[in-house]
C-alpha cells in the first residue's frame, strides 16, 4: 500500500534549521491507540525537546519495584489513573531536571482538569508557557484494533480488555473535554492520527508550523 512507512529518516526529522535553539513546549493528548507515545518520541526528535510521558515514568517505577512503582501499580493495571498528588508531584520534579529546559513535549498529562490547573501553576512557577497542545484523533474500532494488537505485542499489564475500556471511559469523560480549555486559549492542534506514522508525523508538524508562528 504505501511504500515506506516509519521510515523518516533520523536526517529527515532533524531537518529543521528554522527550529535551531527555539525551546518548544508541547502536550499532546489523544486516546489509548492514538498513537501518542510514537509520534511525541519523534516529535522530540524534530523539535530537539525533551520527551516526558507519564506511563513510562510509572512503568519504569513499576518494573524497578520502587516505592511510587508499587503505589501505581493498583491503579494502572485497573485503567485507573493515579492519584493526582502523586502524579503531581513526580511531574513537578520531572519539570525542574536540567533537560528539560530545552524544551519538552508531555505525553500523558494533563488528564483531568485539576491537572491543567497544577500544570498552569508549575509552569507559572518556572516562567513558562505552552506552545501548542496536538490532540490526535483517531475512531474508536481503529483504536480498540490497535490496541489489540499492542497487546498481543507488549504484553502489556493494563492492555486487558478490562482496563482498557476503562481508560478509554476515563479519556471520554475526563480528558478530552480538556482541549476545548486549550482551544479557548488558542493552544490546540487537532491532528488525524490515521495513516502511516511518518504521515501523521508529518501532518503534525504541519499544523504545528502554523500554531508556533
Ligand atoms: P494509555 O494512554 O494507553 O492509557 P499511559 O502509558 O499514558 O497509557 O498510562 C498508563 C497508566 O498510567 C494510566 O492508565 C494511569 O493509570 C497512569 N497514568 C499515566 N498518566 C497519568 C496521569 N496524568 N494521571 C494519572 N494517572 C496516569
């Protein structure tokens, strides 16, 4: 079908000399199976930020038997989110590293409103503002066909049909009323998230190109 999928080239994602030294700060939100944690990985590649994704701070936590990684764990593997003073806390200290002052692209938060309210403040407190927050869209029988077959391939704990009707609930409800906030504050970027992945890569960037200015 098409001829070369996923295979923007690392040359081909860096080739942004108008982005050279500019400090991007982005969100991106979309349902489970979105697509949203590959395309913010090479997001970070084009723009030279700082890729943050919630889960994969859990996760690792999860797997490193730490303290927050045993905490989350009830409540990842339920589709549940965490406690917001706990993920508040970790993005807090996630946003102070020194990296992160190139520039970041945050997969996985803000999810409900109270996390935009604390988001708000932390930049605040850092002097920062949000440059634009991407929603990918995508429909739900595509959704729920890539997740099963995530599932197959990660095995991931929360890919059970249990939890992840129950993230995709919780999306609905609680998260993506979000980006009308965003859209009032002239922030989103709504972006189709069907198609190949350097397709919608590109279609991102797009988009954003026009958000950014
Ligand atoms: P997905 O988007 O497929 O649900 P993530 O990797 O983003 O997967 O998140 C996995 C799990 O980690 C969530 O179901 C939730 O339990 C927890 N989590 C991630 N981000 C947050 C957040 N911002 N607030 C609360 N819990 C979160």
């Amino acid at each position: 079908m098409s001829q070369t999928p996923n295979t923007t080239s690392r040359r081909e994602l860096h080739a942004r000399p108008d982005q050279e030294g500019q400090v991007t700060r982005l969100v991106i939100m979309g349902p489970q199976g979105a697509g949203k944690g590959t395309q913010a990985a090479r997001l970070a590649e084009v723009f030279g930020i700082v890729p943050i994704s919630t889960g994969d701070i859990f996760r690792a936590n999860i797997a490193g038997e730490t303290e927050l990684g045993k905490l989350a764990q009830e409540y990842t593997n339920k589709g549940d989110l965490v406690p917001d003073e706990v993920t508040n806390d970790m993005v807090r200290d996630r946003l102070a590293e020194p990296d992160v002052k190139q520039g970041f692209i945050l997969d996985g938060y803000p999810r409900n409103a109270a996390q935009v309210a604390e988001l708000d403040g932390i930049l605040a407190g850092l002097g920062w503002e949000l440059d634009g927050v991407i929603e990918l869209t995508a429909d739900r029988a595509e959704l729920l066909s890539r997740i099963a077959k995530r599932a197959q391939e990660e095995g991931r704990d929360d890919d059970t049909e249990e939890a992840i009707t129950r993230r995709l609930d919780i999306y609905a409800e609680q998260t993506a009323p979000l980006t009308a906030a965003y859209k009032e504050r002239n922030l989103l970027v709504q972006v189709d998230g069907l198609g190949e992945i350097a397709e919608v890569t590109d279609r991102i960037v797009a988009s954003l190109a026009t958000q950014l200015g």
